[in-house]
C-alpha cells in the first residue's frame, strides 16, 4: 500500500511538475501585446516589481508573476535588471522583455546634423527631436561646450561650423548639449586629420581657415568629385589677392534673403560678403562633410580661377574670364536667364571682374 502511495505521489508530482514546466514555458512565449512602444525601467526596480507592474496594467495575471518568481529561482541573473527606456514590442513575452532589461538594450534614437546646414538650422530641428531635451538658452551658450585645442590658435568666436555632420544615436532624456559635445568631438578629429594631411603650399594658415574653406566648398558643390577642383579655384584666388566672389558667403551674411541675389546683396559690406572683402570670411557658413575637409586640405593642382554651374550638379571650369563668360552665355544664358540676372548672381567670379 505504502509503495503504490510513493508511487502514486511521483506520478502526481510529475504531473505537477510538467504543468509547471509547461506554464513557465508560455512565459517565455506567449505575448504580452504591449500598447505602448516604450516602457522605463526606474532606477532601484526589481524584476519581482516589474512583473506587479505588468499585472496591474493587465497584461499578466497573478499567477504569472508566482510562477516568475520561480523562474528567478532558477535563473537568478534575471534579476539584474537595468534602468532606462526601452523600446518594446507588442509580441514580446514576459521572459523576453525582462532579458532585454538585463542586457540594457535601452532604446536609441538617432539625429542627424546635415551637411551644408547652418548651425541654426541644427538647432531648429535638435528642437523637435523626440525624447531630447533642448538645453541650449543661447548661441554663446554653444561656446561653452567647445574644447578648441591650444596649439590651433585662438578659440573661434563663433560655434558655427564646429561640429561634424553624421548620425548621432541619444537615448531617452539626453540633452541636445550631450549631443551637440560628441558632434564637436568628431569635428576636431576629422579637422585634425585633414590638416595633418594637407598640401603644405596651400594659402591657409590655421586649422581654422581650413574649416573656414571647407564650408565654402561644402555650400558650392554637393559633386564630390569636383570639390577637389572648386578648391583650387579659390586657393589660387587666394593666392593672387583676388576676391572668393562666392555666393553662398554673401547669402550667409544676410539678415534676411528672398531667395536670388540681388545687386544689393552684392554690394552689402556685411563681413561675410566676398564680393566686397578680400581673403576668408571670418568664419564658416555651414557644418562641413569629410570630403570637403579633404578638398580644402588637399586641392588639385590646376590653373583655374573660375566655374559656373551647369545646372546638372557638375559646373565648368575656366582659367580665364573670357573663357569663364563664354560659359555663362552658354549654360547661363543659354537657359534663359536675363543678362541682368547673370550680373546679380553667379559663383565665383562674376562676369565683371572686380
């Protein structure tokens, strides 16, 4: 009678067992169907805690979060949960989320500062970024979160064109400040490559004037191929005391612009206007992409002084202005602009040589 009784009470507790077994099983499997997208894990939470959590959302019951605490029994590492916001998905079971919790797959979000965008810019659209805290109250505010190296000279005066155009991943409750330092960090790395790499004749004296160049570049041509060759038309202009005559300085200068240069525009002696001042701006006009930073750095070997537009992305390229008017007629003119349009806007060298 005893024996049958043993017997009787294994069986039964295999049973039990397999119905365990099976339960913790659809813990491990059956969906959870969040509605929500993100959920936070605050700092000091438990796994145990978690699961109430769920329970009183009503996406698991309470014997769901017994049969948990079973499960942590037997897998104790469960229970080293980590802090943040995660991204979660709606077939995602209760096993699955709290090892993601574990791993700290907190969720990413990205941000991308463009190439051949202002500063201002940027900022607009940091903004509106989701889930990031705008934490810049003013423009000198950005000086701050500057680290311009010593041995470059004088820190620039302005942040403009300070941080480097690429994708940057943040995290719920990042600041745009916290973004905006990595950004930075990138930009010198990038800036201190090219201008070890540089050319060492080129008419440019400092890191700076190297970025300052490159902006140029960066506004002038999204052809890369061709920046190599936009670059040498500016250093041999610099070099011969001639003014950049570029377009996109003039407009950057302007309190406000209608979309065409104007004769006014032309002439107004704002610092940024290459048509009315020799040499460099005195800062950049624009975040600057890798290639740019390599044309400035390193300029073919031409005698060109002059490029128009040929309305494809791609320009042609003139060593004199004779040369450089013929091509306006054709690919200026020729497309039915006004002569008076032409002698309002052009790149670099306008038809009258000034």
């Amino acid at each position: 009678m005893l024996r049958r009784l043993i017997v009787l009470a294994l069986a039964l507790f295999f049973l039990a067992a397999v119905l365990v077994y099976q339960q913790m099983q659809q813990l491990a499997t059956t969906p959870l169907q969040l509605t929500t997208p993100l959920f936070t894990v605050p700092a000091g939470a438990s796994a145990t805690g978690l699961c109430r959590r769920l329970q009183r959302d009503g996406y698991v019951q309470q014997q769901d979060c017994q049969l948990f605490r079973l499960q942590l029994w037997l897998e104790p590492e469960l229970a080293a949960v980590k802090a943040g916001t995660y991204k979660v998905t709606g077939d995602a079971s209760l096993i699955a989320l709290i090892e993601q919790f574990v791993r700290g797959e907190v969720a990413q979000f990205p941000f991308t500062i463009r190439e051949g965008e202002t500063l201002q810019q940027t900022l607009e659209r940091l903004e509106q970024a989701e889930h990031l805290q705008f934490d810049i109250d003013a423009s000198e505010q950005l000086l701050t979160l500057l680290s311009w190296p010593e041995a470059w000279g004088e820190a620039p005066s302005q942040a403009e064109g300070l941080f480097f155009p690429e994708t940057y991943n943040y995290t719920v409750g990042s600041s745009a400040s916290q973004l905006l330092q990595r950004a930075h960090q990138s930009l010198l790395q990038h800036l201190s490559a090219s201008w070890e790499q540089r050319h060492f004749d080129i008419p440019l004296q400092s890191p700076y004037e190297l970025l300052i160049m490159a902006s140029i570049i960066e506004k002038e041509s999204g052809y890369e191929p061709e920046k190599p060759l936009i670059s040498s038309v500016f250093m041999n202009r610099l070099r011969d005391n001639m003014r950049l005559q570029t377009d996109p300085t003039v407009i950057y200068g302007l309190e406000s612009f209608s979309g065409r240069i104007t004769r006014a525009d032309l002439q107004n002696p704002h610092p940024y206007n290459t048509y009315r001042h020799h040499g460099l701006p005195p800062g950049p006009i624009s975040a600057v992409s890798r290639s740019s930073l390599q044309a400035a750095a390193r300029p073919v070997d031409s005698s060109m002084y002059y490029f128009v537009s040929k309305g494809d992305g791609s320009h042609v390229f003139s060593e004199t202005l004779q040369e450089h008017n013929a091509a306006v007629r054709r690919y200026i003119l020729g497309q039915g602009r006004s002569e008076q349009d032409n002698s309002e806007q052009n790149n670099s060298g306008q038809t009258n040589e000034q």
